[in-house]
C-alpha cells in the first residue's frame, strides 16, 4: 500500500469516528422525545446507555424531524396505485427504528403490504447494531427467519457509501430488487460526503432503480446567520457538512433531482412544518 492511500485512509478514520458519533447525538435526542411522550418509540433506549434529558427545542425538533420521515415513509408504503411489495433503503441508517416501528405496528401498514428494509452503514455501526439487536430478544424475535443479520423483510449491510459500487453489490447480495418500487432515505447522511460522492448513488438510482422515490434530509442556509453559527459549532466539533455549499436552499436540492430527470421533486424546510396545525397541536400537548 503507498503512502498516500495510507495516509487517505488514516483521515477518512479520523474524520468517521467524528461522523459515527453524530449518531449517537441523534440516538439519544430520540430517546429523550419518546421519554417525554413526543414520539412512540420503545425500541429507542436498547440504543442508548446513557440517556439525557434534552431541551424543549431539541425535544420539539426530533418530533418534527420524525414525523415528517414517518409520515413520507408511511404515504409510500401505503401506496397501492405502484404496487404492494415495496423496499426501503436507509443509507448511513445508524441507531434507526424504524423497521422495528414498522413490524411492531406503530407506524401503521396495509396487511398487503408486503416491504424489505435494508439498512447500510460503516461496518463498525453495523457490527454494533447487530451485536444489540441481537442480545434484545424484543428486536430478534421481529426478524422473519433470521440468518446473521438477513432476513426476508431485512437486512443490515456493513459497507462504506463512498465505495458505493461494493454497496451495489451488497445490496443485490441480500436481495435487492431494482424493478420495485424503492425508497431510498438519507437522514443527515448524503451531506457528509463531497458532492462527487452523494452524485455517483443518485446516478447509479437514476440508471438502475425503475420507479424510485428519495427522501432527504439534511442541513441548508450555510450563509445565514443561524446557519454560520450552526456551522462553527460543528467545526469545534471537527464535524465538516461536505454537501451544503453544493445543496444550500431548497431549490438547489429540488434542482438537484431534476437534472437528473426524475419525475417531480418537493422541497420544505422545518419551519414550514412546525407551522402546520396539526405539528402545532402535537408540540402545544408536550411543551416543557
């Protein structure tokens, strides 16, 4: 091995355990909401160690962060217009529940449908979230035939999203199916890779994936005065968001799809949903 790519290497070590961490942050926000009764997830606290109580406005933002994914991720399972055998492919899905909500019933599902979830994330994430979820026979016992971490409706993949040719691989390994209808969901994922990086998985979606839906969430406004801030608070954390000068507003993200000729393309910041009566309504039940 030369120099260089050691050298490559040993950064992008340094650089993931700064990213891995971000995981637990969100992890333990979750946690902290569905203590305080914002969200339903009991699951959340095998993840979590030690738990901390977070602010109102940390609490209020993981339940409108949550119920906005729920509610899309819900919508397309839903769906019976395309078909009712869907996936989910949840890139960088750390500490994520959702499957579990999903085969526990809190979220809701037609009896028809019939879904696969695959989680992807860094092989030392992954090898933790198997390591709980098997140990917590509450998770087991949801996996249908288990064999590792694979099974009918699930799969947990170890792999590097900039190495995304070896993901493609995986994922087809573990059954993925390219004519389904997919939705593939970067939560503060995408925006951690250089541009380049987040482009080649959309291209390789757009060539390969024939009806696909992609929910994204992640930071914009980087030259704001809120998000300068937010952007020297991260740096003192040596936490870089490699995307968000590429992608900084809405329309940049909706462009973002349309250059690639997908169907149609939505974008809302959070404010326009904490605005919403029924958000309102929720957050006035809680505010604490």
């Amino acid at each position: 091995m030369n120099s260089s790519r050691l050298e490559r290497e040993e950064y992008w070590e340094n650089e993931d355990d700064v990213v891995r961490g971000t995981n637990d942050d969100a992890t333990i926000s979750r946690m902290s909401a569905a203590s305080l009764g914002y969200i339903e997830d009991p699951f959340v606290h095998f993840f979590v160690k030690r738990p901390v109580q977070r602010p109102p406005i940390i609490n209020r933002g993981s339940y409108l962060r949550v119920m906005a994914l729920t509610d899309i991720v819900q919508q397309f399972l839903q769906c019976s217009d395309i078909s009712h055998k869907k996936q989910i492919v949840s890139l960088g899905a750390g500490f994520d529940t959702r499957y579990f909500l999903l085969k526990a019933g809190i979220i809701p599902v037609d009896s028809k449908t019939q879904f696969k979830y695959f989680e992807i994330d860094f092989p030392e994430m992954t090898a933790k979230k198997a390591f709980t979820i098997k140990r917590q026979n509450k998770l087991a016992s949801m996996l249908i035939n288990p064999v590792e971490l694979s099974s009918s409706d699930y799969a947990l993949i170890g792999g590097d999203l900039r190495e995304w040719s070896k993901i493609a691989e995986r994922l087809t390994h573990h059954g993925f199916q390219a004519d389904l209808p997919t939705l593939f969901i970067s939560e503060c994922v995408l925006i951690y890779l250089a541009p380049e990086e987040s482009q080649s998985i959309l291209d390789w979606i757009t060539a390969n994936v024939q009806n696909a839906m992609f929910l994204l969430y992640e930071q914009i406004l980087p030259d704001d005065t809120f998000g300068q801030v937010m952007l020297r608070n991260l740096k003192s954390r040596n936490i870089e968001l490699k995307g968000i000068h590429a992608y900084p507003t809405l329309e940049a993200q909706i462009q973002r799809f349309k250059q690639l000729n997908w169907g149609g393309a939505l974008a809302v910041d959070i404010n326009t949903l904490h605005d919403r009566p029924s958000a309102q309504n929720e957050i006035k039940r809680y505010a604490c």
